[in-house]
C-alpha cells in the first residue's frame, strides 16, 4: 500500500496531536525511598525537595517520600534505583 503526501501528513499531524494530547495530561509519580526516620533531617529534606519539585514542575511530578526504609532496605536502595 502505497501512501500520498497528502495521508502521510494527515497521519502525522493526528499521532502528534495524540501525543501532544496525552503527554499535557500526563501526571509524573516518583516514589523516593529513604533508609532514615520521618523525623531526620535528610527525610526532612526530602519532603521539602518533594515540595519545591511540586511547586516548579506546576505538578506535573509528584515525588512521595518513603522514610523508615519502607520500600527497600538501606543497602537495597542503590542497587534497586539503578534499575
């Protein structure tokens, strides 16, 4: 099947206004894992990271901070952030 200019730029035009679409009511999460107590202050620091994140990104990215290493041990969390 061979395509004319004419459906190739109609096509085009429709799949980047998908993507413009999608990607304008797209809502970023990040889980942010931290080894120490809610009450530390690298914990602290995170959550008002997670705040001034919120605040630039006009919250388009969420960052929820996990104290108490709730998600992964200590030692796991380098290793588990690298992917």
């Amino acid at each position: 099947m061979k395509l004319t200019k004419r459906q190739l730029i109609a096509s085009i035009a429709c799949t980047a206004a998908a993507i413009s679409i999608s990607s304008a009511q797209a809502q970023n999460k990040w889980d942010l894992a931290s080894a120490y107590a809610a009450g530390n202050f690298h914990t602290k620091l995170l959550g008002e990271f997670a705040s001034e994140v919120d605040k630039a990104s006009q919250g388009k990215l969420k960052i929820t901070v996990h104290a108490n290493a709730s998600l992964f041990k200590a030692p796991e969390i380098k290793r588990a952030v690298q992917g």
